[in-house]
C-alpha cells in the first residue's frame, strides 16, 4: 500500500490530504476561505496567503489524524506547485518541502491542472473497514478531459499518465470566471457558480438569445462577449428605471424588491448558463468525434455545474465522467493522486521546488 500526503494552497482553500494508491481517499481536509474573500466579490491575493499560513498546519495534522496515520507510514509528499496565486502557493510549497524533509520522505510537484483530472481516480474509503470498496472503473486512455475552473478552461487530450496535448484554451475569461463576473453583474453573490446554477433553476435558458462564441475551426473559447452581452441587457433595464447595479440586492427574481422585480434574473442566469453549457458540450462532441476518444471526462468547479454534466451526458455516445461536487471544486485529495501516479513513475522534486504561478498543463 502506499501512501501520499497532498498539499494545495494555490487559490483560497487550504487543503490536505492522505490517498491511498492513488485513489481510495483515506481523509481530505479542506478549509475554505470563501468568507474571508466574499465582500471583495472575488479572491483577495494577500489575505488568502495570510489565512493559508494561518491554517495549513494544522490542516495537515487533522489530515494525518482522519487518515489514522502517523508521518512514518506516509511514502511521500505530493504539493501543488502551480498555477495560481504566487503567495499562496509558497504557503504550500515551502510546508510540503519542510514536512518532506523532517521526515525524510520524497517530494512530488503537482500542477494544479493535473490534479484537477486526477480527481476523477478518487473514492472515498468505506466507513465500515469491513465493508469492500467499489471503485469506480479507471478512466481509460486515451480521453478527453474539460478543465473548467475559476482560472482555467482548457481542453486537453491525454494520451496516458502525464501525457497531454492541449486542444483549446480559453482567449479571455475562464468559465468559472464568467460564472463569477456575471452572477456578480446580477447581484447574485460570490461565489458564482453555485448561485447562478441555483438561480437558473426557475428560469428560461431561451428567454434571452445571448452570443455564443463559436471560434469556427479552432477548440478554443471565448466568454468575454457573452459576459458584455449581459452586462447591456442589465443596462437596457436601468434604463427603464432600476436601481444602479450596486444597490441591487442578492435577491433572485422571485423575491426582489418591486423595483427589481422587472429584471428577470432568473431568465438571465439560465440563458447565460445554457450559452455557456451549449459551447462547451459542442466543442468536446466535436473533439471525442476528432480525435475518436473513449472516454471523456470532466474537471475543475465548473464540472459540478448541473446543466454541464446533464447536456455533456446526453450528448456524447462514450462515457462521461465526473467527480462528486467535493472534489470537483480545489481539494488535496486530488493533489495527492496524481503524486501518486508521479511517484510510481519514478519522479521526485529537487528541495530547490519553486511555485510556477503561470505553469500550464500542455502546449
Ligand atoms: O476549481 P475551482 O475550485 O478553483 C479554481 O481552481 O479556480 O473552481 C472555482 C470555480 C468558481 O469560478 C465557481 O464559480 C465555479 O468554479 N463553480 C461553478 C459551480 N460550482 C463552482 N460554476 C458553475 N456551476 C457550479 N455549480
Ligand atoms: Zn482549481
């Protein structure tokens, strides 16, 4: 059996992790920030660094401890790297290069990106030990995987353990960013997506014809204009009369003001979500067809997005996976399984680890 600690510090959850062989998720500690960061609307960089020093070791013990486990019987210690926020992720690097060191175990560097597609390896341990555990099949190469993130939307190929080929990339904003800046722009909250999803629920996705970005010919993505095409229809209606974006509330359509009551967020987060949903299934339909996968699988906060995980189901004639919600969204479970796949391999990080906060995942 072996075992690897995970370590992720690179945007506002402090987290830890103990995987066994890579998938069997013996605990998974994460502490959220997102209250410390929700009256900025968005991750504030050094107050996420603070409460990650704050935080990340006795995040780590409590991991220990869920795992029943002591540093003696860990095999190594996987930690994100990169991409992300420069202070946060030397929060986690400089922990994970010091706890490897005390305890004289290897040390893994883990892109953020990877780990996010090696959430769907894991399975959370029986609580009865008795009972046996089902792990889902492993995904079999080669796949697709849509990484859909606060920072990230990228369409990698992989071919194998640690073999990517980036097919498409966002130009602008990330999804999940969209997701934060629009449910912004409706007086929704932060963070976004959750909000946006709940809000579409009673909402028609067709009541607005909101601009989907096709970039013909090319598996990139675009959601900049669709974010602007929303931000105009907003406008439209303060021009009859609402209150300045500012002032709204974080009331859905429902039970707004009778002021608010004549923008229809409802109808707005549904068509922004449908727009959003209806270019990301394409695109990978096209892929799987293109580069005749078996599998496609996705990753990252946006993959818990209900509509996603629906249309990209119904659409696609190959299996679809997905992590549960929990690990779709930043964990250190996942870090610690794709440590696991590079520790196998043979890899180790030097103890002159940097954090990359630009690393990609391909080229
Ligand atoms: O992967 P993640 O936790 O952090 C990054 O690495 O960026 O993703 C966070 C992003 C946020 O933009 C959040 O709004 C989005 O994932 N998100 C969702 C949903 N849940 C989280 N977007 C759409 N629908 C959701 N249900
Ligand atoms: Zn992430």
């Amino acid at each position: 059996m072996t075992l690897v600690l995970g370590i992720e510090t690179s945007c506002d959850e402090t987290a830890a992790a103990v995987v066994e062989d890579g998938r069997l998720i013996r605990s998974n500690v994460v502490a959220s920030q997102v209250d410390l960061h929700r009256r900025y609307g968005g991750v504030f960089p050094e107050v996420a660094a603070r409460q990650h020093i704050l935080s990340i070791v006795p995040i780590v013990q409590d991991a220990l401890e869920g795992a029943k486990c002591s540093w003696t019987d860990l095999d190594a210690v996987a930690v994100t790297y990169g991409p992300g926020l420069v202070g946060s992720l030397l929060v986690g690097v400089n922990l994970g290069k010091a706890v490897a060191w005390a305890h004289r175990l290897p040390l893994i560097g883990i892109n953020h990106l990877e780990a996010h597609v090696y959430a769907n390896w894991l399975a959370p341990l029986p609580e009865d030990a008795s009972e046996s555990t089902s792990l889902p099949p492993e995904p079999r190469f080669p796949f697709l995987c849509l990484i859909v993130s606060g920072g990230h939307s990228d369409l990698v190929l992989v071919s194998g353990h640690g073999d990517y080929r980036l097919l498409g990339r966002t130009l602008d904003d990330a999804a999940g960013e969209a997701f934060d800046k629009v449910a912004r722009l409706l007086g929704l909250g932060y963070p976004g997506g959750p909000a946006i999803q709940e809000a579409a629920r009673s909402g028609n996705p067709r009541m607005f014809d909101l601009p989907r970005a096709w970039l013909k010919g090319s598996y990139d993505f675009s959601f900049s204009g669709l974010k602007t095409a929303v931000l105009l229809i907003i406008q439209g209606y303060e021009g009859l009369g609402q209150k300045p974006l500012k002032q709204r509330s974080r009331q859905t359509g429902s039970s707004a003001g009778p002021q608010e009551s004549s923008l229809p967020v409802a109808d707005l987060a549904a068509s922004f979500q449908a727009a959003v949903v209806e270019v990301l299934v394409t695109k990978v339909v096209q892929a799987a067809q293109e580069f005749r996968v078996r599998h496609v699988l996705l990753a990252g906060g946006v993959a818990s997005n209900e509509h996603l995980r629906r249309e990209m189901s119904a659409q696609l004639k190959i299996p679809v996976s997905f992590p549960p919600p929990s690990l779709c969204v930043d964990n250190a479970a996942m870090v610690a399984s794709a440590g696991y796949f590079r520790f196998m391999a043979g890899e180790r990080a030097g103890w002159d680890l940097d954090v990359a906060p630009n690393l990609r995942l391909a080229y």
